[in-house]
C-alpha cells in the first residue's frame, strides 16, 4: 500500500483512522487497565495493523502516537500512569526516551518483520507481526526501565531485592501474555480481512 513516493491519500486516510482509535483508546478505559503500577495496553493493536497496512513509517508513526499518549499518562494528562508518574519525577526526559522513543521502534520493527515474513509466511505474517508487536512492546518497555531506572531507588524497591531480569520477566506476568495472545488473534484477523480487500502495503 506504500510507495517509495509516501502515502497517498489510501494511506493517509488509514493512518488517520488507525490514530483517531489510538486515541479513543487513550481517552477511555479501553486502552489502558491499570494493575498495579503498570497498566495492560491494547494499543499495539492498531500498531501492528499500521505497520502491516502502511510499512515501517506507518508503524513508526502510530508507534509515537502511542508513546506520546504514554508520556501524557506519565504526566498526569487525560489518565494516570503511577510507574510513569514515579519515573517522570525521576528524569522527565528518561522517561520520555522509554515510552516514547520505544514505542516508535516498536512500530518501525514490526513493519520490517511484516516485510520480511509476508513472502515466506503468507496470512501467518499477519498474526506473527501482530504477536511480535506486543512481545517487543514489552520487552523495550521493560529493558529501557531496567537500563534508564534500574538502580533508582524506585526500581529496586519494586524489584526487592531479586535480580532485575527476572523480576521484570515475573513483573509483567500474565498481563503481558494477555496482551501478545489479543494482539495475534485481532492483528492476525483484521491483517486477513486487509490482505483480501487488497489494502495492504506494496513494495
């Protein structure tokens, strides 16, 4: 669907679409539940079907459409965020390089592993991409609050004590499951539903 020229109006109608409903899923209790100090996120859904739909600079664009209504969560803006409120407090520009800038690579990788697997895989690249975008998610999530917060006081008092890759691999737990299994099935079906009405990116 996208050109070496950029989006033309297709694309940029979807884009719009796919932002406007990450931002209905910010505004509302559908996008983000708060357990704890983290919160479950759907919002790699409409990631992983730009990155599929609109390549890599979709997805990257959508992945910062995410990340910005993350930093906004941390900030107190339109929801809260108590993880994302402690570690603004921490360093405001540390966290905006963990939910923001991830969540751009997140986007941008999940449209190049579309790429590379659409060939080969077929209709499983759809849900692999979408299984991918939110197991990276998780994992940039958690790797760049380990690397940017790992020794503040918050983090190891969160941690208590255990090694920090094992706590965080235990800290996600089942939410993160949750997510990646949501993310396969509804990626994977909408990408189907995409790939036969001839909507999705061509080289």
């Amino acid at each position: 669907m996208q050109t070496k020229k950029g989006m033309g109006p297709r694309e940029l109608a979807l884009l719009g679409l796919l932002t406007g409903i990450l931002l209905v899923l910010y505004f509302t209790p559908l996008g983000y539940l708060n357990i704890g100090p983290l919160a479950m996120t759907m919002n790699m859904i409409p990631v992983a079907i730009g990155a599929i739909a609109l390549g890599p600079l979709g997805g990257a664009v959508l992945g910062g459409v995410f990340g910005l209504t993350s930093v906004l969560q941390a900030m107190g803006i339109g929801g809260a965020s108590l993880m994302g409120q402690m570690t603004f407090a921490i360093s405001p520009v540390l966290t905006i390089i963990q939910r923001f800038a991830a969540r751009v690579l997140v986007g941008l990788c999940a449209g190049y592993i579309y790429r590379l697997l659409k060939k080969p895989l077929g209709v499983v690249s759809y849900f692999v991409t979408g299984f991918s975008a939110a197991f990276l998610n998780t994992l940039f999530f958690m790797g760049a609050l380990i690397l940017l917060f790992g020794r503040t006081d918050y983090v190891r008092e969160l941690a208590g004590g255990r090694n920090l890759i094992l706590w965080a691999c235990g800290y996600v737990g089942v939410q993160a499951l949750f997510e990646m299994a949501l993310s396969t099935v509804i990626t994977g079906a909408v990408g189907t539903a995409l790939g036969r009405a001839r909507l999705l990116e061509r080289e």
